[in-house]
C-alpha cells in the first residue's frame, strides 16, 4: 500500500470515529470531507485578498495552472487536481505556486491578469483553479 493509500484510510478512519460519536450524542451528520477541503486547509482557509472563508479556490499566483494540471492531474481541474496535490504533499513551491483566493477575487485575477501564453494558457473560458 503507498502513501496516499495509507493516508486516505487513515483519513476515513477518523472520520468514521467522528461520524460515529455524533450519532451516539444526537449531533448532525457531519460531512465526509472532500479532497479540496484538505487542501484548503493546507494552504490556508481564507481568501488571501479579502480574507473571505467563502467560495475559496486554488489560486497559481503565476497563473501556470493548466500546465500544473497537465502536469499532477492529467490536465484535469477539481477534485482530481486536489488529489494530485495532496499525493504530492501538498507542494507549493517555484514555478508552481499555490494561494487561496475567493471565487470572486480569482475571478477579478485571472480577468485582471489573463492566462500566461507563454505556459500554453488561453485568454478565452477556463473558470476553474487557474
Ligand atoms: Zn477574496
């Protein structure tokens, strides 16, 4: 069994404990946790622009997203990029950096910022963690 395996075992282990003691005390059903709300964790669970808790995505502060993506996760965005992230350790490091931004303030960035052309990125569509 590798790591990421290991980790996820260890991960549902105790959210099943969790599960298991609000049952016991009548308290709501609390909610499995998904890949991103980890990775939010890791890399801070505010919006480093607004210092909002809402709507956060992962924000490539030198918006090289789609070859970060090409590279960890097959190109792909969501919930298979944050499993790519946390397998890797969450990395966060040159070229790749990583911050949490507000969907509203990522969108004002990208729009602000565009795509960088020289990573292969496009001004057109998009709308995910770029
Ligand atoms: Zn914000």
């Amino acid at each position: 069994m590798n790591q990421a395996k290991r980790r996820y075992r260890a991960e549902k282990a105790l959210f099943l404990e969790r599960l298991k003691q609000a049952v016991k005390a009548g308290e709501p059903i609390p909610r499995y946790p998904k890949h991103k709300d980890h990775v939010l964790k890791a890399y801070g669970e505010e919006c480093a622009n607004c210092s909002s808790r809402e709507n956060l995505e992962i924000h490539h502060k030198l918006n090289n997203g789609k070859q970060h993506r090409l590279l960890i996760s097959k190109g792909r965005a969501g919930n298979d990029f944050y499993a790519a992230l946390k397998r890797r350790g969450y990395p966060n490091r040159e070229p790749y950096l990583l911050e949490v931004l507000c969907k509203k303030c990522h969108k004002v960035h990208t729009k602000l910022n565009g795509r960088r052309k020289d990573y292969g990125e496009t001004q057109a569509g998009g709308g995910h963690s770029g």
